[in-house]
C-alpha cells in the first residue's frame, strides 16, 4: 500500500506551475496556512510577480480578505519561509462552501441548575428568579464546555 500524498502532489503540480505556484503545498496546505475557517471561504486562484490572487465565496468574505490582508500574508511567508507573497488581491466569486458541522449546544446538567438556583435564592419575585436560575444554568453549561476546549488546545 501506497502513501496517496506524493501521487496527488504530482497530479497537481502541473496546475499549480501554470498558475504560478512554485509550491504546490499553497494549494493541498491551504488551511493549515490561513486557517481551516478562512480556508473554507477563500481559495487560492493564481499566484504572479508576488501578487496572491483569492477567489472569495461572497462580497463579505471578500473585504474580510482585504482587511486581514496583511495577516494573511504574513502567515503565508512564516509557512514558506521566504516572502513569497506581497500582496493578496480578493476576487468575489460564488462557490459552494463546506458546510459547518453543527454546534452542539451544552446542556445544564442537575448540579449546575441547582447552584444557580442557590444564586438567585435571594431574588423575590419568582418568575424573575426562575428565569435568573435557567439563565445561570445555561451560562455555567456553556463555560464549561468553552473552558474544557481551552485546555484540550493548550
């Protein structure tokens, strides 16, 4: 059994020199580059005379790439080691995006709604102070969720 890397590099390598990448790894590396979320948005189109030529999946995503311009930039240099790029020119250009996977939304387990109804145990009105104790129950779920992303990163 065979690694499929180099066989697709070869594959691509031809369109990449036409379009003026040198390296064909700005095209199979693109979201280890820019970042998987950019990366989904933003494709590289052509590269000449230093000038990174994106097409950009809306009008939106097309100025996000004008204001980030010189971030982007500057990641794609640090990834090749060499100013490869100066300057990055968006072009809009419809295509379709890879769908986000959905987001599960945590869930209030028993104890964090029991601290939160501890919390608001001092509010007097009782509509106000449910609504306080599901509030609290839900913040608590999703900090924890955040914070054991945080450390699963770190």
């Amino acid at each position: 059994m065979r690694a499929l890397g180099p066989s697709v590099q070869k594959l691509v390598k031809p369109l990449a020199l036409k379009n003026g990448f040198a390296d064909v790894r700005v095209l199979s590396n693109w979201s280890k580059i820019v970042g998987a979320d950019m990366a989904r948005y933003i494709r590289p189109l052509k590269l000449s005379n230093k000038v990174l030529q994106v097409a950009a999946a809306d009008s939106n995503w097309a100025m996000q790439v004008s204001y980030q311009a010189p971030v982007l930039i500057e990641q794609i240099n640090r990834y090749f080691g060499f100013q490869a790029v100066t300057r990055i020119q968006p072009q809009q250009s419809y295509f379709e995006t890879d769908e986000q996977q959905p987001v599960a939304v945590p869930q209030p387990d028993g104890a964090a709604k029991v601290r939160a109804l501890a919390r608001t145990q001092d509010v007097k009105d009782d509509t106000l102070r449910a609504a306080l104790a599901s509030l609290g129950g839900w913040v608590e779920a999703a900090y924890s969720v955040r914070a054991a992303e945080e450390v699963k990163t770190a």
